[in-house]
C-alpha cells in the first residue's frame, strides 16, 4: 500500500449553517468553504478583529461572494458564514461544509 501524506490537503470537513451570532460558538478559526447550493455567500474573513471604522466586530465587517456555483470550493479563510446576505439554499443540511 502506498504511504500517504494529508500535509497540505484539508482532512476534515463539516456541515456548517451560517448563523448572524458572532462569537466562539459560531467562529470557524479560519476554515475554507465547499458550497453545495448555488447563491450568495457572506463572511467575516479569518483574522479580522474589527470593523472597517475601528469598532467593535459585527457585519460591517463582511464580504459577499456573489453567485457562488453549486460544487465550488472556496480556497479562502473563513472565520464567520452570516446568515443575512447568504442565500437560503445554503441552510439546507450540507449545502455548506466547512474544511480544515
């Protein structure tokens, strides 16, 4: 059998719904995105602490990837999927799978 190596490659991927919480419970720590439906998808990116005026971190932090294609992968780092400005497709159980 020949000898494998992950170092590189996502290990793990899990059904992710987005949610407009922002705190430890919803973050991501930077995981990339598989989308299973087609539509919008908007995120506070990994590593940003604050809103673009210098206050506290909320959705005026966010981008939108617009009229993302079912069965794309996301090579980015996410830390947040928010449910306002995602499309509802993206609530339907593994429309959304966060990967590390």
């Amino acid at each position: 059998m020949a000898n494998i190596t992950t170092t590189g490659f996502a290990t793990e991927a899990v059904a992710h719904a987005p949610s407009d919480t922002i705190d430890e419970t919803t973050k991501l720590h930077g995981k990339a995105l598989y989308a299973g439906a087609t539509g919008d998808i908007k995120v506070i990116m990994a590593g940003v602490t604050e809103n673009p005026d210098g206050t506290t971190l909320s959705a005026d932090a966010a981008v939108t990837f617009k009229a993302v294609q079912a069965g794309t992968f996301l090579p980015i780092a996410v830390d947040y999927v928010l449910n306002t400005g995602t499309d509802a497709g993206f609530d339907t159980a593994g429309a959304l799978l966060a990967i590390s």
